[in-house]
C-alpha cells in the first residue's frame, strides 16, 4: 500500500501520526509479551544491570513491558524479559546427589 503523503491535510497527516505510534506501541507490547512467556512466576533467573555485576533472583510478576524481579539480596527490579536468562535453583543445583542410596550385596 502507498499513501501520498503530500496530499494529506494536516489534520490527516496528525492523525495517521497518531495511528502509525500506536501501532508501534502494539507491536512493541506484543513483543515484550512474547518473550515474556519464555519464563514463568517463581523462575530463578539472572541479569546484569549496567555498570554492575551479574544479580540473580525469582520472577514474582508480568508487568506490561517488564517482569519484575525480587533479588537475592531483597531488591526489586523491573526487567525487560530480553535480559534475562534461566537459572536453575540453588538448592537443586548443590543436592544432585544427596539423595542416592548405595545398597551392598551381602
């Protein structure tokens, strides 16, 4: 489709402005939504702020654009799911083999 802009009044050209960043605005939200559900409430994930070291957490909640992120630490973080990345929990990572039984032949 090819629209002659030179041909739209002002008040036309306002309006398709208008319609053209709400468009983009959708799309962006419709993104961010999508790899939003890459990840689930209660995922330990990780992400690194500018300008600091790595921070590594549990998603508690979808915002509209970001997830929010309670650190470690306590801190509350909204991320763009785009910087995130899984991590598998603490404890099941130090417990692989603690519940091994060896049983002897006699």
């Amino acid at each position: 489709m090819i629209i002659d802009i030179d041909q739209l009044t002002e008040a036309e050209l306002i309006d398709l402005n208008h319609r053209i960043v709400e468009r983009l605005r959708f799309l962006d939200q419709m993104r961010a939504h999508v790899e939003m559900l890459e990840f689930k409430i209660g995922d330990r994930v990780a992400f690194q702020p500018p300008g600091q070291s790595q921070l590594e957490g549990m998603l508690t909640r979808y915002n509209k654009k970001t997830v929010t992120v309670i650190t470690d630490t306590g801190q509350r973080w909204n991320v763009s799911p785009t910087l995130l990345r899984r991590i598998k929990p603490a404890r099941e990572a130090n417990t692989a083999g603690s519940n091994a039984v060896v049983l002897n032949k006699h």
